[in-house]
C-alpha cells in the first residue's frame, strides 16, 4: 500500500477567489499534471524551434533519432519504444520518405512489414541536428547538478515503469 494520499495531490475550496469551486488536482502538487505539463511545452517549442530552423517537426526529429539508435526497425517497435501511437510513426515516416529522410525495406515480400533505414540526408539532417538538440538540452537543464540529473532521470525511469504496469493492467499496450 502507498504511503502516498489523495489530499497531497489536490487543491482544496478554501473560500478565496482563487480557490476551485470543489477539489480537484493541484497544478502545482501533483507531479502527473506537471510531467504532462511539461510535456506538452516541450513538444510545443520544440516542434517550433525545429520546424523554424530545420524544416521537419519534432515528430519527424524523434523519428531521426529512433532510426539513428536503431536502423531498421519496424513502426510498431519505433511506437512501443517512443510511446507514440502507430499510426503517428507511420505518419512521419512517410513524410520523412518523401522528403528524402527514409526509406523502407519490404522485408519477405509483405508490404506490411517494413525496415525503415535513413538514407544519406536523413543522416545529415540528424547529423545537424544533433548539436541544436543537445544545446536546447542543456538550456532546459540549467542548474541541474549531474547527480541531480541521475535522479531525476531515475524518477522518470520509474514512473515510465508504473505507466507501463499501469497500462497492462488496463489491458493497453503501450
């Protein structure tokens, strides 16, 4: 059992103008709002930020990047390991197709199951990229120590871990 109680996470009526009208979760208290918070502004001003300087949006950089870490995976390995749906992988890998960033291997003569590799300019996109992104990286955690950044990223290891059993048990796969 969790030591961890529902009025840790909730804003209370407490008469004020600014109070809610009946409890609900804390913006700032409840660590599932402020992950997906900041989720949401990152992927925000990242799509922003590489559609203005690189011409592809953050979709398509995460699909660099996932072709880059593991040249010729299928759509369904890129969905489960990014956490995006197949249907939005499949999306950006056939604008990346297009734009000249990949290609796909029919692999055993079924055009249903594909290998998806970067061709030359994907790699030099990523290979530009690269550099930006690491930039931005180190913008975003400004005065983090590197064991503060250790455990944060053991946190976020963890709670990606209970997301996962959670969604096995709601019989989701993730």
């Amino acid at each position: 059992m969790s030591d961890l109680t529902d009025e840790m996470f909730l804003a209370l009526p407490d008469g004020s103008d600014a109070s809610p009208a009946a409890p609900t979760l804390d913006f700032d208290r409840s660590p599932v709002v402020t992950v997906t918070f900041a989720g949401n502004r990152l992927t925000r001003n990242s799509a922003r930020a590489y559609q203005e300087e690189f011409g592809i949006g953050v979709m398509d950089w995460r699909m660099l990047v996932m072709l880059t870490r593991d040249p010729g995976c299928s759509v369904g390995h890129a969905a489960r390991t990014t956490g995006i749906d197949k249907a939005a992988v499949s999306r950006a890998l056939q604008r990346m197709e297009q734009a000249g960033l990949a290609q796909a291997k029919v692999l055993g003569g079924d055009e249903r199951r594909k290998s998806w590799f970067l061709t030359d300019e994907g790699h030099a996109l990523h290979a530009r990229m690269l550099p930006r992104a690491l930039d931005r990286q180190r913008a975003l955690l400004k005065g983090f120590s590197p064991e503060d950044l250790d455990a944060f990223a053991g946190y976020l290891q963890r709670f990606l871990k209970n997301i996962a059993e959670d969604s096995e048990e709601l019989g989701i796969r993730s």
